[in-house]
C-alpha cells in the first residue's frame, strides 16, 4: 500500500458516519481510515440541528433494524455520555391521545413498545398524566419513562476526539467524484484526490449522489424535508417539564408537533416537516435548481405527493402560519397563547423515498464492490448511532475481507 492510499474511507462526518468510523478504529486497530467532511466541523447538519432526544424505540415496527438498533442503541448513548462527561438526563415523556380515535394508535404503541423490549410503559388517565405534565391535554396518555435527551454535537465531537487518536479526519473537502479499479477506490475533492481500498458513503442528504458517483444506482432518491421549530419564552418554560408526544399518524414517518425540553434548560415547539427547495435549505428562501430539479423529475416524487398530499398541505400551512401552528400545539398545551412561542431553529432530514412513492421506513444499506452505501438513516439515528456504527462495521468487514486478511496489510 503506497503511504498516501488508506484502507478506508468513510465520506460524511455526521454522527453515523463518525459512530462507524470509530467502530472500525477500535475493531480493526489495523486499518488505515480517514473520514471525509465537507464542513468546518464535524456533525454540522442532521447530527447538529436535532431534538436532542434519545429514542426510546417504542414507534418502530417489531423486527425492523430500526426498532432493534434504537433500543440497544438508547443504552449504549446513555452509558457513553457517563462516560464521557456529556451531559444527559433520563427524563421520560408522554405521548397524549387527546380524541377517542387515537386510542387504538396508542394502545398500538404500547404493544410496539412491549414487543421492543422497552419497561416501565404505562398508560395514564388525566389525573396522572397531569401529576407528570401539569399543562398537558389529553383523555389518555402513554407513559414511556426511558425517553431521554442530551447533545448530539457533543457526542459527535466527542467521536471525532477518540477517531483521531487512531485514524484521520480532514474537514472543508468536498467529495466530487469517485473512480473505482480493481484494486481501490480514488476520491475526488475539491482538494485533491484521496485513495482507499474501500469506501463507506454516510453522506446523509448526499447519500444518493455519491452513490451515483460510484457507478451504483439506489432504487431511491434522497428528499430532504425542513423541521422548523418555536421555542417557548424561558417565563413560559414552566408549561412543559420534559418530553409531550402526540400519537403519531402511522401513514407518516414524522412524529408531529410536539414538546421537548433540552438538556440545556430551553423548550422546544415542532417540528413540523415540509419539503425543502435545497438539500441543506435551513430557511424558507433556501433554493437549490438542481436539488429542485432532480426532486421533481423522480418519479417518486408524484406518487409520494398524490399519496401524502393532504398532509402535506397541513405541514405547509403550519410552516406559513404561526397561528395554524400553535393551534396544533394547543391540541397537547391548551394554555399555549401565542406570545409565548418566538422563531427557534431549524432542521432538515433526509428521507429515501422509493421509486413508487413509498418513503423508506427502516434503515437501508446497499453494497457494491469495494463500496458500502448508508442510504436510509433518518431518526433515530442519532440515538441509534453507535450500534448502527457497529452495523455498518460488521457489514464492511463482510464486504471487504477484513477480518481474512485481505484488508489492513
């Protein structure tokens, strides 16, 4: 191997890409890895711009990856921000039924949850919601009590920390291209060319494209969809104590409006889920023609919108409309006024969305020669991240012969 060629390279520094990068440093001492990150620092998108909750795991189908890598994953983030010193607390929440129609959904939850392996889950009359949520509406609620929240651009720096004392992180290099030959994959940035025996694409919002790039081609597109959020007014703070949930459309893979408190004090309101005009379009002006371009000539694109246009429509209107907004938040705080809620933060998820429409509910990974494309991990994977790390590392080691010696030399 010449000194500048790397056994491996992971192309993203979000928390998925880096929870797999320092899986694989500490699995395979060996190997020589180098992340790849277009930003300034490393978990500045989807990993930076969260809720900060750590998922329980009781939405997700019994038996799906994602189900199963959120419950393990839940503890595993919670021992290692003790151990670390990250700051994290278990504070439980309450998803809140507040019409009889919502009822079997919550009763569906709580069977998911039990099928999950998640404890502690009970229901709540109003009377006992309202001794853990005082402000909360609702004729019955689910208590799921190993819910939790902290900071995920600390854990992400916090990888990165322990990555670097085995492998390499360059930031500010944009991935352009990739060429693959028999023998390894070469890298095109906007910095020079990088060569690896294989790559790992955790490019999140550009998953899809660097898929492109390496000659593959998903059965999907990535479709990034913004998360606008209010913040409480810190003299209104007091209206919500930790986490309040309504119960979930299931057709939907969003959670609704909702309430959290974050580790740092402050309550957040939303997020609600519109289709973004970029890939990274933080705010409402955000436009991008390609990004537009390639959303609206995949032919999933009009299948998912016949199929989810009505609750699209509401997304949108709540996106323009603050009055539409706190009216659905109201439905859980009914003493919510508007003045309460100022402009908060915002976020943008990246959800793969198949050919006919379907928007892709589990994790999806795809492997090819020599390449291993991550192409689904919208949340909970920022909970889930270190044993989706530990995933990617058991595929990648299938995939590329590590452990037989073909790798590493």
């Amino acid at each position: 191997m010449t000194e500048s060629q790397r056994d491996v390279i992971v192309i993203g520094g979000g928390i998925v890409g880096l929870a797999a990068a320092l899986e694989i440093t500490v699995r395979f001492p060996r190997l020589r890895l180098l992340v790849l990150e277009k930003e300034r620092r490393v978990g500045q998108h989807q990993s930076g711009h969260n809720s900060g909750v750590i998922h329980s795991g009781v939405y997700y189908r019994p038996g799906s990856l994602k189900a199963k890598l959120c419950v393990e994953g839940a503890r595993a983030m919670i021992q290692f921000c003790r151990e670390h010193g990250i700051a994290h607390q278990v504070c439980g929440k309450v998803i809140v039924a507040t019409s009889d129609a919502e009822l079997p959904r919550l009763e569906e939850l709580r069977q998911r949850g039990e099928a999950n392996g998640i404890d502690g889950l009970r229901f709540l009359v109003p009377e006992e919601l309202h001794d853990i949520e005082p402000y909360a509406n609702g004729i019955r609620a689910l208590a799921v009590p190993s819910t939790g929240i902290t900071d995920y651009a600390k854990v992400c720096d916090k990888f990165a920390e322990l990555i670097v004392a085995r492998g390499e992180i360059t930031l500010s290099t944009k991935v352009t291209g990739l060429k693959r030959n028999p023998q390894e994959v070469i890298v095109q940035t906007d910095r020079g060319e990088f060569v690896a025996k294989a790559i790992i694409n955790c490019a999140g919002l550009f998953s899809d494209r660097i898929a492109k790039m390496a000659g593959d081609k998903p059965d999907l597109a990535i479709f990034p969809f913004r998360g606008e959020y209010y913040d409480l007014i810190p003299e209104r703070s007091s209206l919500v104590r930790a986490l309040i949930y309504p119960v979930p459309d299931p057709q939907f893979p969003f959670l609704g409006v909702h309430f959290t408190r974050r580790i740092n004090g402050c309550v957040d309101a939303g997020p609600n889920a519109v289709l973004a005009l970029r890939r990274e379009g933080y705010k409402r002006s955000d436009f991008n023609l390609r990004d537009l371009s390639s959303a609206l000539t995949f032919p999933g694109f009009w299948h998912m919108a016949g199929r989810h246009w009505r609750n699209g429509l509401g997304e949108f209107r709540r996106s323009l409309s603050k009055t539409a907004f706190v009216r659905a938040l109201q439905r859980l705080l009914p003493d919510l006024r508007d003045e309460d809620l100022v402009p908060g933060g915002s976020g943008v998820r990246a959800q793969a969305v198949k050919r006919d429409g379907t928007l892709v509910d589990d994790f999806h990974f795809v492997r090819s020669e020599r390449v291993l494309h991550v192409l689904n991990v919208p949340s909970p994977a920022a909970t889930a991240s270190l044993r989706i790390g530990s995933y990617i590392a058991d595929m990648a080691n299938n995939n590329f012969g590590w452990n037989n010696g073909t790798g590493g030399d």
